[in-house]
DNA sequence: TCAAAAGTGTTAGCTCTACACCCATGC
DNA sequence: GCATGGGTGTAGAGCTAACACTTTTGA
C-alpha cells in the first residue's frame, strides 16, 4: 500500500465530483376527518415534470449550491415549496446508492416541522400537493422508504425530546400536546400520566393564562427555551 | 414562484457538482495501561502530508468513487488504512458547512467497530498512528468535534442494542461483554444485574463451551444472529 | 483451604399504568 | 343541574440498583 492511497487529504486534489442534492421531508398536522383523533400528518410533495419518473410525486429539494451549507439548502427548498420556515429541522441521512436514480445522485435528507398555525392559509405553488402519510405510497425513487424512516424518527424522537411542541404554536394547552402526541404515534394516550410525564420533563414552562372554551378553562404552556426542542448530542444544532 | 423553482428532479439536470468525502471514525480496543478497566478505546488517524492542516492527524477517508456506494466508500477506505473488514459500520452524519475546509468539500461520515481479535497483529501503514480516544485532541479540520459526537452514539447505542459485541470475537463470556460496556461508558458495572439484563435482552445465546482460566469457568456465549447488532429503524442495514 | 471469579437470590425504592375521583366552566 | 374536559390521587405491577450469598475452579 503506498502512502499516498491512505487518509482523506493525503490526496492529489482530484476527488470525483458528485451531484448533490438536499431534500426534506415536511411534517405538518391538518385537521382529521375520521373524528377519532383531532390531527392528521400531512406533508408537501411535488409533481415530477420531467424524466426520470415524470409525473411522480416527489419530496422537494434541489442542488445544493456552491455557497450554502447543508442545512441551509434544506431550509432554502422548504420556503420554495411551502413558503415557510420550519419550527425544526434536523438532519436524517444521506442515501448514496449507486443505483437509486439513473444518474448517480447522493442526497443528504433534511426532516422539519411546521407549526400548524402557519400552515392554516398559506399559498401553495401549483405543482405542490399536500398529503396524509398514513396512505402515501408510489414516490419517486427512493422517496417511499425515505418517508417512513423519517416517520420512524419523529416517532422515536417524541419520547425523548419536546420536538412534539415544533407543531404547536408559542402557547398551547397540555391536551394540544397530547393530541399531538396521539397523532404521532396513532393511539391514544392517558390524559393524567401524560401531564405528570410532560410536566416532569422541564421542557414546558406553564404560563398565569388560560383558554377559555366550553368547559373548564386549560392553562396555557409555553416551550422552556432552556431546553433545546431536541438532543444533538455534542453536536451543535444544525448550522452547518 | 415559478414552477422550475420547485422541487428535485424538475432540475435542469445542470446541479452544481460538489466534491464528497467519505471518512471514518474507527473503534477499537487495546488492553489497558491503567489496571482500574481492562481496555482502552482506540482508533487510527493518519498523517496528514498536504496542506491544508499538514502535519495534523485526521480521520482516515477518501474521495466517493463514482462507481461505490457511501457505506463501500468507507468500508473501502478502512481496509486502506487498516487492512480490515468492520464488524460493525453505521452513517454518523453529514458534515457540510462551507468553511470546514479552504475548498468545499462535503464529507459523509461513518463509524465502525473492530474485532478486538483482528486488530491484534495488523501491520500499520507507516503514516498511520493508533491513538487512545480520550485525550485525542488537536486533529485536522472539524474532526475533534465529529470524534465526540461519534463517541457520543457509540455510548448511546450501547443501551439499547448488542453493539458492544462488535468488538467481541465469536465466543465470549459475560464477563468480556462487560469490560467492554465498561471501557465505552467508562464505570463500572455489577456483575450480577449486567448478566441478568444482558440475557433477558435475548442479544446473545449461551454455548455449551466454557472458558478454563484461573477460577471457575465462565460459560461461552455467541451472538444471536436472528438479532440484528443495532436497530436502524425501517432501513436497511447498510448497503447504501 | 483459600482467593477469586462465576453465578443466584433478595429487597427497597422507583417508575409506569390504569383508573377512580374531584374541579370549574358553559349551557 | 349536568355534561364535558381539566386536573389530582392512588394502588398494584414491574423494573432497577445494591449487595449478600453460594458455587466452582486453580493454586
């Protein structure tokens, strides 16, 4: 083995170049019609017109360019699709298959988070459709597999972490959480352990306000800006 | 907002081309200079002989070929550095800020484990150096920080899947297994209640072989090859 | 017989879960 | 008052951590 074949840098400067692209998979709740639970997840995906799989349904994204990080290319392509900014975004794997498109593509995906007070009536380009994951299937390459790897992480991510409060908007009640909880993980949760649970966790502060409605009025939470929506690790949220 | 605007695929097909790196974080064991824990967690870097960051060590790596997946890349760039296959290899993260290298280069990170047994007698390239984890500082661009975090998972993932028996060859003792999870999360762990934990989690499969040492023998087990090593969720193990 | 590691038993304390119950409001 | 969701209390099951104890070997 000669030296120079060893050790990234220890190169001539020819790396191949690779096409990169950046894409995300947007979460955002839409209210349920089957009256069993209050929120279905829906999410923003794009109609394909050109080859390869031309007239697919697609998860936005694009190139990612010369001057912009990673998680900037994410949040750049969401505002395209969505015209918004995402409550949270986190990084959820880069798919680099040789074969996963006919021209060989690596693509770093993105997952975010739409508070659903934004999402209420914001404009949508016509190529964009929203839909309910729960029957989402026949995506562009990959995209499928794609979608339940990052349904599987907001799922794990949940128990762990105030990533639910990324739907919610700055106040909100503990049934606003829970019912988000319950839309996540699709069963329904014990109103009273699920408080004590939440409220011993430190990632919601309760505020002197509360929601008047037809019943008893809820005390109104906010966000614990102490403590980040989620756990990086030792790695610092996202601005690469 | 126009309709090319949006969306992956309804490119122009003219993406900017970026150059990827594929890198490496490699963990081992060595036995333990210090007689509190038998092991020491160890892993290669290699000299750097270029600018930029001449002279510092980095994590091994390399350019993606155009013909290789990401998981062969690092896989390939290994057994460069080490003469080794892993026994274990999981995506970290995708590092791609624009000022983490003079030129733009977006790196796909890995982390991998090597059998304690393998490693024994390998013949190093002479630009390549094995260093303990804990006091390694001072390595080329952003990787004292991607070393943490890889660090980070490992000691995660060691709670909820086998992982530490990638390390192990074969046949080991409970006894083995648990220096192992020692060494990772630095303390010490009770004999008796590591055992009960470890075989209710179905992970390994108990032998009818024993270890003859100094004391009473200590019952061999194996992996349980119907559990996988680690979860990855709905994706597959790795063959990206 | 003794030291040391292998392996088993036991208990106190904690968390989780299910569910009973009270509270405050609109109608 | 009464229906309804907000909010509190509590007992049993199950898990965890600490540590006492027994077993089996080599020396």
């Amino acid at each position: 083995m000669t030296q120079s074949s060893v050790a990234l840098g220890n190169d001539n400067g020819n790396g191949n170049v690779i096409r990169l692209a950046v894409s995300t998979v947007i979460f955002a709740l839409r209210p349920a019609k089957h009256p069993s639970k209050k929120w279905d997840i829906v999410m923003p995906v794009v109609l394909r017109t050109r080859d390869p799989h031309e007239g697919k349904w697609a998860l936005p994204g694009g190139w990612l360019r010369e001057d912009e990080g990673l998680a900037a290319a994410a949040s750049r392509t969401l505002a395209e699709t969505t015209g918004l900014h995402p409550a949270y975004l986190e990084q959820l794997y880069a798919f680099g298959a040789v074969d996963r498109s006919p021209t060989r593509v690596v693509s770093v995906l993105y997952w975010a988070l739409l508070r659903a007070d934004a999402v209420q009536q914001r404009a949508t380009p016509e190529n964009v459709e929203w839909f309910s994951v729960d029957g989402l299937w026949g995506l562009a390459f990959d995209h499928d597999e794609i979608v339940q790897y990052a349904l599987w992480r907001l799922q794990n991510k949940l128990d762990y972490s105030g990533i639910a409060q990324g739907f919610l908007p700055e106040l909100f009640t503990l049934s606003d959480l829970r019912e988000v909880h319950e839309a996540v993980l699709n069963k329904p949760l014990d109103p009273a352990n699920f408080r004590r649970q939440v409220e011993g966790s430190g990632e919601i502060v309760p505020t002197d306000q509360f929601r008047k409605g037809s019943h008893r009025p809820a005390r109104l939470y906010r966000t614990n800006s102490e403590v980040a929506l989620a756990s990086h690790g030792p790695l610092k949220p996202d601005t690469q």
